[in-house]
C-alpha cells in the first residue's frame, strides 16, 4: 500500500497473515475467535448460502456473520492502512465498496447452475445436481466466484473510471494476496503432516514434481519469453513464475523478490486467473477421456498443469469423479479421495517452495544482475527478500511440526486451517476483485499485456501442459488406488 509514511506493505502483510494465524490456534486453548466467519457455499436458496464456518454457531444468522466478517475486515485492513499512512477516510470508503461488492461477485460464482460440481464428499455429479433439484451446470465450483470478482473489477476499472477512482486507496491486490499467502502456509502444514502417512512413493513423486516445475517449466519460459519476445528481467521472471509454477502467489512473490513494478505481477496475475478457468474447464475431462485407466498420472497432472491453487484442487475433484464413474462403468473401482490427494500433494509440494525460489531470485539478481560496483552486502539480500515468505513459512512449519510431534491435534488443526481458509479465501476475492479494478486494458495493452497473453499461450498450451503430462505419466504410471 503506496502511504507517505510507515511501515511497508510486504511488513504489513506479514503482521495481518500472523495476527489472524494467531487468532485462529485460540482454538487449541478452548477459545474459537474465528468461527463467526462467514462461510459462502454453492446455493439455489440464497438465503441458504450464508453461515458461520463454525458448526457451533449454526444458530446465528448468515447475515450476521457477514456482517461481522466485513466489520473485521474493515477494522483489521483500517489498521494496517493507519500504520502506512493512508488516507483513513477514502480508505474507509473505498474499502467498503471493494468488500461488499467483492462479496457479491463471489456469491453470484456459487450459483449452482455455475458452481455446483463433483467434490470428495459426493463425487457423482448426478447427486450433486439432484440435491440442487437443476438439470444442469458448468460445474466450476465456488473458484467461479473468484472469476465473477474478477470480471466485476474489469467492469469497473475499464467502463466507470470515475468510480475506480473511489476505489483507489484500498485496491491493493497485493497486500491481499500476500496476507493470503502467509495464511495458507498454515493449511499446507497440516495437509504435508497428513501427507507423511502416504506411500513413500507418492511422497518421492510429489518431491520430483518441485524439480520438473522449477527447474525445467520455469527455465523454458523464461528462455522464451526474454529471447523470441525481448521481454525485459523484470516482465520475463515473473511470467516464467505465474506460468510454470503457482500462478498468482509465485508471480507476486517472484515480483516483490526482484523488485518488479507493481503493475508487472498484476498483469501476469490476471492472465494466470483467466487461462486457469480454461484449464478447470478443459483438463479434466480430457484426462477422464484418455487417462481414466492411470487415475494417478490424471491427478499430477492437473497439478502440474493448473497454476492456481484453488482451481488445481478443483480440477483434482472434477477428475476424480469423472475417472471414478467412468471406471465404475468397467467394473473397475478406485478408492475415494486418492486422485484428489495426489492433486493436492504435487501442488503443495509446488506451493511449498515458492518461498524458496523468491529467496534464490532475490539473491541472484541482487549478486548478479543490479547490485555492481563491489561485494554485495547481505543487508540487500535481505532488503529484497519478500517479508511475507517468512510469515507464509512460520505458519507453514509450525503446524508441520505441530501436528508430526502431536499427531493427536491434527483433527483440531483442521478444524483452525477450516476457519482460517474462510478468510483466506476472501482475501483472494479482494485480490481478483482489485486486480480486475487495476486491469485498464488500454494501458495494459501500452504496457505490452498482448506480448505477455501470446507468451502464455505459446508456452501453457505449447509446452507446459505436455510436459507435465509426460513426467505425470514417468513417475505415476501404473500406480492405482485399488
């Protein structure tokens, strides 16, 4: 957040991620702080699709949990914004625009005929569309909200200038998605202590994923993107990142690793965004057409391939229905829940080192690439290096250890990583929201958008897609969770 004064925006992200962490393990101590969070599920009946996440408080109204959500929001946010020097009263307006209209876009993506899909808890889309009482849906689940946030903030920030101008001081995607980041580090901590229980051979498979994304997607596109498209340092890692990587998260941290104009991942973040929602739509049930008898290579892949975290683990649950049901037809029939849970191990395994690669970015372009004139000063290393990885990996490693040392808290620590997505997950609305409200085409198409979609297409449908499938097929071939 661009204040006159005060702490800065990496710093800021990093104290609201660990405040609400902290609020959330108020639960190990008996004391839910967060359960009046509001939970938005896929509705028909829209006064059904509002609750508090926490079961307990089922008596309150959804309405009053929203607005306590926003009140929370607002007060935490207004905090911040104080710290940095914002403009309180244009803060207070502009943010409570963003919210609730933010919100609504991301309630509209859970109408059923857009959201309702196959999960692990009903994978048959037959049942799913029966419990609705619809006929039909595009089954993009709730990420569907995240989509509508987005093209709402397209609206506003190419069609109503004037009104985006009221938005202005608190449409800061990347505050929102760096808080985000440092509360999903908890979430992934516990699923990688789940995840020790799995087959060694899963968990090496998963690892080799880290080196396939990292080592090979990420040097491809960057080669591209600088040598047949002359994108400069700065526009060529960020894409390399958001496409070979984990879409938003990594392009934002790879950005803030480098020192990248703001502007820069906010582009990359929206392509990412856009070419996700092909990919949920597409993959699998490509994958269900041709991989329905290697139920494994199926799942990496949509790991591999689908670079954001919501809709990779949504394509996981798609495929799994779709590969489960078709096997069924043939006699053949898959245990639940694996195909699901290798999507998300390949995908936290991605996630986990994202932290990592900002870390050896930030060095080498502070060794290698600007900082001249003699012996670089381990001060700059760390000048550059983005404040909210060390939150996003506290959270992470300290449910890990957490829950390896005390396996017995593991279904509390599920019950506090339930609450904290909740907000986690508003803060990507407000992310895709505010993206879409600084997304002016006719400036990103100044800025070069156009070069930047045509790299993305060339390498995701070219190359990355491929490639993931054929590791896919390398290290899962034959495994089958019968």
């Amino acid at each position: 957040m661009e204040g006159k004064k005060g702490i800065s925006e990496d710093w800021l992200s990093f104290y609201l991620g660990l405040f609400l962490f902290i609020l959330g393990l108020g639960i190990f101590a008996g004391v839910d702080l967060l359960g009046w969070g509001i939970k938005t599920s896929v509705w028909i009946d829209v006064s059904k699709a509002l609750a508090p996440v926490s079961g307990e408080l089922k008596a309150m109204a959804g309405l009053t949990s929203l607005f306590l959500t926003y009140l929370f929001f607002l007060f935490v946010v207004l905090m911040g914004a104080i710290a940095m020097g914002a403009r309180i009263e244009k803060f207070v307006v502009g943010f409570t625009l963003v919210f609730w209209l933010s919100y609504l876009s991301y309630l509209l993506g859970h109408f059923a005929y857009i959201a309702a899909a196959p999960s692990k808890d009903m994978p048959d889309i037959a049942q799913v569309l029966k419990k609705f009482g619809i006929g039909w849906s595009l089954r993009l689940t709730g990420e569907a909200g995240l989509i509508a946030a987005l093209i709402a903030g397209l609206l506003v920030g190419n069609f109503a200038p004037k009104f985006s101008e009221t938005l202005k001081e608190a449409t800061r995607p990347e505050l929102y998605i760096k808080t985000a980041i440092v509360i999903m580090g908890a979430g992934l901590g516990v699923k990688a202590a789940e995840s020790m229980a799995m087959t060694s051979a899963v968990m090496f498979r998963g690892l080799c994923a880290i080196i396939e994304a990292y080592l090979i997607y990420w040097a491809v596109v960057y080669f591209v993107a600088r040598k047949y498209f002359k994108f400069s340092r700065e526009w060529a890692a960020p894409l390399a990142s958001g496409i070979s990587i984990c879409g938003v998260s990594a392009a934002i941290a790879t950005g803030a690793a480098i020192r990248a104009r703001p502007v820069v991942a906010i582009m990359v973040s929206s392509l990412v965004v856009i070419f996700a929602v092909v990919e949920l739509i597409f993959l699998p049930f490509l994958a269900s057409a041709f991989l329905w008898a290697e139920p494994l290579v199926a799942a990496a892949w949509m790991g591999l391939a689908v670079k954001t975290d919501g809709a990779a683990i949504a394509s996981g649950a798609i495929t799994e229905s779709l590969i489960r049901a078709k096997a069924l037809a043939q006699g053949v029939n898959y245990k639940e829940g694996w195909i699901l849970m290798t999507t998300t191990t390949v995908k936290m395994f991605i996630d986990v080192f994202i932290g990592v690669w900002a870390f050896i970015l930030a060095v080498i372009w502070c060794t290698k690439i600007e900082c001249t004139g003699g012996r670089v000063k381990a001060i700059e290393i760390w000048e550059r290096f983005p404040k909210f990885v060390i939150g996003y990996a506290f959270t992470f490693f300290f449910m890990l250890f957490l829950c390896l040392a005390q396996p017995g808290v593991i279904k509390t620590a599920r019950r506090i990583t339930g609450e904290l997505d909740v907000f986690r997950g508003l803060f990507f609305v407000l992310t895709f929201f505010t993206i879409g409200v600084v997304s002016n085409f006719k400036k990103l198409w100044e800025e070069g958008i156009g070069r930047l979609a045509a790299v993305y297409v060339l390498c995701l449908f070219g190359f990355i897609i491929w490639v993931g499938l054929l590791i896919s097929w390398i290290f899962f071939h034959g495994i089958k969770p019968l």
